[in-house]
C-alpha cells in the first residue's frame, strides 16, 4: 500500500483551441512513446485533500498503466487538512524526498506551496477551485512553460448554467444561499453575476475555521438567507456533503452542487465534470513526463464530460416535480 507522509507536509474553451491542443497531446504521446522507458524506479508524490478520493483515484489510475507500488514506483500519498500554514513544510518534504512528479489534486494553496517548493520538479494539477492561468501558475493554456501542467475545469463558466438547472427544477426559488470559503472564493463574483442574469437573488456566506456550524447558517427563515442552496467546490464541503445535504432537507432547500457524490448523498441536484475523467487525463500526464515529456510542452487541458445527476428521492421529499425537460437531459436519476 502506498505510504501516506505526514500532515505538515477557471467549460468552455473554444472548440478550435480545444482541438489544438488535444492535436499538440497527441503528438507528443507519439514521440515519447516511441522512446524507451528507462528501466529505474520512479518517485511520485500525490497530494489531495483529507477526506477525497482523490489519492485512491490517482494510484488505480497509475496501476492501470503499469506503474505498481513497491516494483517500479513509489508512491507518497499527502493527505492535506485545512491547516494551510503547514503546506510549505509539506511541499518540502516531498522535495526532499526526491519526487520524480508531483500530482497536486488540491486547493490553491497546496499549488502555491509546491511551487514555491520546486521550480524543477514536474506538478501535475487537477485544478477545479482555482484558474491557474489567472493566477499566475502557467503562461498559456496551450503553452504553460514552466514546471505546471495537467487538467483545469473552468469550473466559473458553469456557475450560471446550474443556477438555471436549479431554477427549473424548483421554479418557485428566488434566492439562493451560497455558502464558500477560503477555498472557492474565486467563484463568488461568477456565481452572483449569474444570479443577477437569472433574476435571483444571491446571498454569499462566507464560512471560517472549521468545522462549520451549517445549521447556524442556514437557520435564518425570515427569506434574507434563501430559499435554496448552492455551495462553492471545496475540500471541508466535499467532506461535509452528508451533513450539509441533511441541514438543507430539514430546512426544505432545494439544493445543487458540482460534484456528483453531493446528489448521491441527497443533494437535488449536480451539475459538473466527470472527476475520474480529469484524474485520467493527470495520470495520462504523469506518464508522459515519466517517459521524457516536458511539461512545459504539455497543453493544460479542460475536461469535456460533463454530467447531471438528480435525486428523485430529494426531489420527493422537497415536494418537487422535476420536469421531463430535466430528467431528460439528466446522466443519472437517484431513484
């Protein structure tokens, strides 16, 4: 089993741009591929928030394309808290340690820390929080020339599409509470501004220091809090979606998320991307540079499945008829 080191340790490009890149891919696969794998043992550091799948998503994901535990790869999973200002010392162990790639499949913060880490090291990210090209990381989509590469989901261009998604599956709604942190905040001006579109009102809540006290937030009934929720993507609310889908349902809030498990657990709704996709494209990544690639010559990819997932059952129990116009267009329905 891979061993874990311990705890200090911005969808829509366009479609030629898209097709450019995913050309520049293929033709750098081809021209590693055609170049023999050295026969040493490799290094690789996973770094992913505490309570995610993403550790267990990556390693399957490296094992299915050869690279086994213990034979030809070792593997460091980082298993991130919320405590930010033990990144650094995290980012440097995993220097230290002699990484060969970094998989960074976590919040900003860890990005920043590992940057400011390693100028050398390869960092593969699965970005879904944060744009990295907005915020410095990498030059170009298609050029990122640097260290940084890997798979970022315009997670912002969507906000406006599952505020609508919401709004037809409960018409009745007028605001929507919108809970974030630290970790989303770079969603908070996309999300108003399509509210605004769409004729609802938004109320933006702000939560610190977990845990957070979701009943507090949400126990507001007089109308300034909402009448539905959404919640911006981030690590302590993926762990929390069992308890936040449950406060919601007691407070009768129609609720959508981007995440898919969030509709598993009894959210209404969620609408984004397929994350085993974006893993596979990291690891994809991960391989390439393994065998010669730079990741500077590796295009940062945007991943193109997207999924509707709506629970009927919460549906139900809101009293709700989500509309065939819905259903229809849904990838999976909670029954």
């Amino acid at each position: 089993m891979p061993n874990t080191v311990a705890a200090v340790i911005r969808m829509s490009a366009r479609c030629l741009h898209a097709a450019l890149l995913v050309g520049l891919v293929v033709a750098i696969g081809w021209r590693v591929a055609a170049e023999e794998p050295t026969a040493r043992r490799f290094r690789i550091g996973i770094v992913f928030p505490l309570g995610t799948p993403g550790g267990a998503v990556a390693a399957n994901e490296l094992r299915a394309r050869g690279y086994l535990e213990g034979a030809n790869v070792d593997i460091d999973l980082v298993p991130l808290r919320g405590d930010v200002e033990h990144y650094p010392a995290a980012m440097a162990e995993l220097v230290r340690r002699g990484e060969d790639v970094i998989l960074v499949a976590a919040p900003e913060a860890a990005l920043r820390a590992a940057v400011a880490a390693t100028q050398s090291i390869p960092l593969v990210i699965v970005a879904v929080s944060y744009d990295p090209l907005a915020r410095g990381y990498i030059k170009s989509l298609s050029h990122p020339g640097g260290n940084v590469t890997g798979v970022f989901f315009e997670n912002v261009e969507l906000a406006a599409k599952r505020i609508d998604l919401l709004k037809q599956a409960a018409p009745g709604i007028g605001r929507i509470a919108l809970l974030y942190d630290a970790n989303g905040s770079d969603q908070l001006h996309p999300l108003q501004s399509a509210a605004l579109l769409l004729h609802i009102s938004l109320e933006a809540v702000e939560l610190h220091d977990p845990p957070y006290d979701y009943e507090q937030v949400l126990s507001d009934r007089d109308g300034t809090r909402g009448d539905s929720m959404t919640t911006a993507t981030s690590p302590v609310f993926f762990s929390d979606r069992e308890r936040l889908a449950a406060v919601a349902l007691e407070h009768h809030l129609p609720t959508i998320a981007v995440n898919r498990e969030f509709a598993v657990v009894g959210y209404l709704m969620s609408y984004g991307p397929d994350y085993s996709d974006m893993f596979r494209i990291a690891v994809d990544y991960i391989d390439l540079i393994l065998k010669g690639a730079k990741p500077a010559d590796l295009p940062v990819q945007q991943p193109t499945k997207l999924e509707l997932v709506v629970n009927a059952k919460t549906a139900k129990a809101l009293g709700l008829t989500v509309p065939l116009s819905v259903l229809g267009r849904a990838d999976e329905v909670i029954e």
